[in-house]
C-alpha cells in the first residue's frame, strides 16, 4: 500500500463535524507522522491535528473553512511519492477578453507571493485571518506572542503603523481625504469570506464569524432565552491573599514549577461557597432539579480566537497546589490548541476572571445547563473604614449571575459571604 486516507478524526462522542481552519503542507509537500498536518475547529475545542503516517501529501479534498463530518477523507497521503511531485492544481485561465484585467491580474500575483510568504510564519488563526483580509505579509510583522507567535494587536499595529495593507484599505483611506462628494447609493463589495463597502453612509468590513464565535453566539443566546439571569454583588478584602502571595511566590514557583496566582485562593473559595450552598452546583432537569455531587469548576480562557472553558475535574478532592497545577496546565493546553474534549466536558459551576483586563464589575452570563456563574473584578488599592480607622486595602468586586427559577437572592447573598469569609480569613497552607 502506498497510499492512506486522512480522515476527520472523532473529536467526542458528541461532536459530528468539524471546520477545516487551516491546513500546515500544502500539496506535494512531504509530512512526517506526528507532524502537525492541519487544525480544527469544533463547538468544543481549537486544535491541531498531526499526520498519521509519514509521506507526501498527494490530494487534499478539503478546503480551509470547510465543514466536514467525522471520519470523512479530508486528503490523501503516498508515502512511496517524491516531494513536489504532485501537479499544483492549474491556475485559472485569464478571462479572454477585457483590457482592464491585466492591472488586476498584476495585483493578485503579488498577494499570491504575499500570501506564500506568510504561510510560514508562526500566527493565531485570527492574526491569520486579519493579514488575509487587508493583505498583510505575515513575513514581515513581529510576533509578540509566546514563542514570538503573531497575534491580533501586531496586526492592528502593522495596519496602523503604515505597514503593507492592502490596496482595499488604500483606498479607504484615500476616499476618507478625499473631498466629500454626494452619497452614492450603498454597496458592499465581496472580497471573497469577507466584503468591504458602505452601509448608511458609513465605511464598513464586513467579516463572517468564526465556527468557534458562532457556537458562542448560539450558546450565549440560549443561555439568555433560558434562564432568568439575576446577578448579585459582593466586595472583597483581597489584602491577606495578597500579603501571602508575596511572601511565598518565589518559593512556590521554584517548588512547583509554575507561578503563584490569585485564581487558587478563588477556586479554593468557591468550592466552600459551593459546599454552603449546593444548589449553584447544580441544573434543571424538566421539572426537577438536578444537584451534582461531583463539584467541575470550569475557568474561561481567553484567546486570540474566541473564549473557551475547560473544566478541573473533582475540584473538591485537589489540594491547594494541585487546584493551582490543573489550572496552569489546562490554560497552556487551552491555548496551545491541545485541549482535548475530555477537558471541556463535565462543568458544573463556572468561574470568569474577567478582572484580568481592568474590568471592576461583569454579569457574567451562564453557562448552560449550569445555574450560576462566578465572576472575579479588577484587584484595586482603596481606602475602606476598618475598626472606625481608614486603611489601604486591596479590593475587588465579585458576582454570582445565578438561574432565578431555581436560586433564589438568599442563596447568592449566602454563597458570596462564603466566598468572601475564606478570602478575608485565608488559613490554608499554600506551600
């Protein structure tokens, strides 16, 4: 046998399709097995796919962007081929007739070279998209992402920093300094995925979403038609957390092999707020309610891409480094593409650190058919009134968005005095 197929592989039990994001030989290329051959997208997971054997890559049947069901022949790998062997697909045939198609066809051989170039470049998939869309060479950014990966800032900062842009993006410019002239009727001009054009008036680019933003849409959407969301607020005294944090950071980073961050005190925190209250840890079932015994914290990750939340199984039987090692080691994963479905599936409760970003307060929506979400604010120095006497303290605001059908404000003001209990009297050994 000199050939095998590549088939979309069985990402769940409940996943039947996938979306071809990219692929990482094109044909003729010679690929070894394990080496990474092309990624997917699914509504649970961004990964990577490696080749299962090693050869020349002899057909691909699936294009970037393509959905295809699982088990489908995505391409066809020869490993008795020799590299560049195989015929590039021909190039279409210049239109016969008009004068005004040589400038054009000038234009495209040099976003085809572009294009060559920045396919070898290390980028996000939405770095990616974004230099196709406004033709910038990859080749030429640089990345400053981990491993000096290209992500969406260095190429809003290409775009903005007079870097190639495409003659689109000229022209916008040139028609933003032009002398206004009368409106001209709206339009929008196709650029293939993409379009470019005017509605109202206004300037716009059109750009269809990700497989992956779409789940969330769908998802987020639903959760809203679902649930009657109620959020509620609590202020937290970060101040003990934080003097302990500083006192054992180096040592717990030289003992454990990854850095002390706050999110273990806070995963710690909700478990015993989830312990007080178990009906957050819990869904509806028809006409009843199902408490889970098992406590899954889902922490959201977020990407260049898209937001996804994988989930620390028995969260309640880790230790406080073990909380800490599972979280590191599924946000690595998260956004290296390694996360498997194992590691998105089983959630119970779910936690959002949106605080990351400077952001004081969020109502965090649920995620379904959880009943409560936990949301984590900004860390600020303030002065708060303690024992009649003013002192500055680490503060920040936390949330519990929880399902009103089944939660009732009791319950939260109830789960969120535990979880502020635990932070302001931390006494758990971290080392």
């Amino acid at each position: 046998m000199a050939t095998q197929n590549v088939l979309m592989p069985q990402m769940g039990e409940s996943i039947q399709e996938g979306t071809l994001t990219r692929w990482h030989k094109k044909l003729g290329d010679k690929v070894q097995r394990e080496e990474i051959l092309f990624e997917i997208s699914t509504d649970k997971v961004d990964t990577e796919i490696p080749s299962p054997v090693s050869g020349v890559l002899v057909q691909i049947l699936a294009k970037e962007g393509e959905t295809v069901n699982v088990n489908s022949i995505v391409a066809i790998i020869d490993d008795a081929a020799a590299p560049g062997s195989v015929a590039q697909a021909p190039a279409p045939e210049k239109a016969s007739a008009p004068a005004v198609a040589a400038p054009v066809q000038v234009a495209q051989d040099s976003s085809s070279a572009s294009n060559e170039s920045s396919s070898k470049v290390f980028a996000s998939p939405l770095a990616r998209k974004m230099a196709e869309e406004h033709a910038v060479d990859l080749s030429k950014v640089q990345g400053s992402g981990e491993g000096n990966k290209i992500v969406k800032n260095d190429i809003l900062a290409a775009l903005e920093g007079g870097k190639p842009v495409s003659p689109l993006v000229a022209s916008a410019a040139a028609a933003a300094s032009a002398p206004a002239v009368k409106s001209t009727p709206d339009h929008m001009k196709s650029t293939g995925g993409s379009a470019e054009g005017v509605i109202d008036g206004v300037r716009v680019s059109r750009v269809p979403l990700s497989g992956m933003r779409k789940k969330i849409a769908e998802h987020m959407v639903m959760s809203k038609r679902t649930s009657p969301h109620v959020t509620s607020v609590i202020e937290i005294d970060l101040q003990k957390i934080v003097d302990i944090r500083a006192k054992f950071k180096d040592k717990f980073e030289a003992a454990n092999g990854f850095k002390l961050t706050f999110m273990p005190f806070f995963l710690h925190a909700v478990i015993e707020g989830i312990k007080a209250v178990p009906i957050v840890n819990a869904s509806v079932d028809g006409d009843a309610i199902l408490y889970k015994k098992d406590i899954n914290l889902g922490c959201a990750v977020a990407l260049d891409w898209g937001l996804i939340v994988p989930v620390i199984k028995n969260s309640s039987e880790r230790s406080f480094v073990g909380l800490g090692r599972e979280l590191n080691n599924l946000a690595e994963k998260a956004r290296n593409k390694k996360l498997a479905p194992e590691d998105v599936r089983g959630g119970t409760f779910s936690i959002s650190n949106y605080g990351g970003f400077g952001t004081v307060i969020g109502q965090p929506i649920i995620n379904q058919p959880q009943v409560a979400i936990f949301g984590i604010g900004a860390m600020q120095k303030k002065p708060v009134v303690i024992n009649d006497a003013i002192a500055i303290r680490t503060m920040c605001y936390c949330v519990l968005s929880f399902d009103h059908r089944v939660i009732d404000g009791s319950d939260s003001g109830k789960f969120l005095s535990t979880v502020k209990n635990v932070i302001e009297n931390w006494n758990i050994p971290v080392m």
